[in-house]
C-alpha cells in the first residue's frame, strides 16, 4: 500500500460537477479527467445505475456499520471478479493498512486494476469502481487465520459498490478498451527518439518523472486541459471515448518538447 501524496491537486481550479470523463470547472471550462480518483472512477463519473443504489440505500437511512445482507451481496460481486479468493472488507486505507501491520506482511501489498490480468499474487489490494469504498483485501484461502475478520461497512457503500463491480465486470467482459492510434505513435515515436517518458499498457500510461519534473508535467496537462495524476505513482488513465481532437491534443503533450 502506498500514502499517495496529493498535493498538487490543490493546483486545479474550482471543481463544481464531474460526469463521465470530464470534470466541470467554475468559470465554464472543463478537463478531462484522465486520473479519475485514483482509478475508482475508471468507468466513469456520475454512473446512473450506481447512483440509484447509493439515493435508495440512504432514503432507507443505512448510513451505520451494522450487519446487512448487503455485505453477503458485495461478497458476492468480489467473488465474481476474483473466484476462489476469500476477501476482508475495511472502511478505509488507513484501517486496510492496520490490519495488514498486525499482519506483519512485509513489503509492497500487489495493486491489483482492472483491465489488467494481474490477479496472481497470494494477496493484493483491488482498484474498485466506486470513489466512497470500502477498501478490500482479496487473499488465497490458505490466508484466512492471518485476517481473522474486516470491518463492518456501512450500507450505504456497499449497495452502490456491488453495482459497480457488477458494472466493472460487464465493461472487462465486453473487452471495453480504446484503440487511440494517435497516442499510440506518439508514444512509440517519442521511444524511438530516446525521449519517452511515458509507458502504456492497454488503458495505464505510467512515467518514472518524481519531483519537481513531475509537477511540471502536471501543470503542463493541467494548462492544456487534462488532469493527470496528482502523484507519481498512480497511472494516467485512458478514458473510454474521447473526440478526435481530444486524442490530437493528449498526443501532442505526451510527447516532450524539443
């Protein structure tokens, strides 16, 4: 697990609204979000179906901890994502990381993004659809007595969880990913010229850039209507549909100037 530092989101202006991809800004203006919460918002802002079951679930006033059929549910979605696997729900990534100190687990915990196969290690952390948690430790079976048990969440959270995760396997199962050929040969041209920076696989375009570069690159995007990541750490992701000249203009910054 890492404590991301996001700072230089205090950069970006005023947000009032976010839908989809974008995020709207005072004054009119717009950017398109290509960080999306950290990757909890990979699908999307402002998603109809799982905004439903967040209004109904609060109208009912499960706002408390307590025991629900709703976790049994979202047990349920997590097992369709990751069969055979036994889960550990937690509120937050602070009391994920508590749990996993007692755990004396040393090293990085594995962060497992969708449209990425790689579920294999023994236990990681998912990337899960849904901005308000909960956060959730997915381990092989053999792992149980190590997490004797998580945390109970609230079912407000839960309900819209587990129709995102429903939403989540849907768009992995359609093989939703965007083709953007024009980043594609910016990005290659740019490795072919000894100045790339930036490495993609399918929808995560990843950079080494730390420091005061890196905050460079932010504004840059930033300046020409793109949030990128306010940490290093975290992937720039690709949205699901962008216009033609939306991909021109991410192409043109991806590519260091001369």
């Amino acid at each position: 697990m890492a404590c991301f530092d996001r700072e230089l989101l205090r950069l970006v202006p005023k947000v009032l609204r976010a839908r989809d991809f974008y995020l709207y800004l005072e004054g009119g203006k717009r950017l398109t979000d290509l960080w999306r919460s950290g990757g909890r918002a990979v699908l999307g802002h402002k998603r109809p179906r799982v905004l439903a079951e967040l209004k109904n679930s609060a109208e009912r006033g499960l706002f408390c901890a307590f025991p629900h059929p709703l976790e049994k549910r979202f047990i349920k979605a997590l097992g369709g994502l990751f069969p055979g696997r036994s889960f550990r729900l937690y509120l937050n990534e602070s009391s994920l990381r508590l749990a996993l100190d007692k755990a004396s687990l040393s090293g990085p915990v594995p962060i497992w993004r969708p449209f990425l196969e790689n579920t294999a290690a023994a236990f990681f952390t998912p990337v899960l659809p849904f901005p308000l948690g909960p956060e959730v430790l997915v381990m092989e079976k053999n792992m149980e007595d190590s997490f004797p048990q998580g945390e109970l969440i609230p079912p407000v959270l839960l309900a819209p969880a587990a129709r995102a995760l429903h939403d989540l396997m849907a768009a992995i199962k359609a093989g939703k990913a965007p083709g953007y050929r024009k980043i594609e040969k910016a990005l290659c041209q740019a490795q072919s010229d000894g100045k790339g920076i930036w490495q993609r696989r399918g929808i995560y375009i990843t950079t080494e850039t730390k420091g005061g570069a890196y905050k460079d690159l932010f504004i840059k995007f930033l300046e020409g209507g793109f949030l990128i990541p306010p940490s290093p750490v975290e992937p720039v992701i690709l949205p699901f549909s962008m216009s033609p000249g939306e991909e021109a203009k991410l192409a043109e910054l991806l590519v260091p100037n001369p």
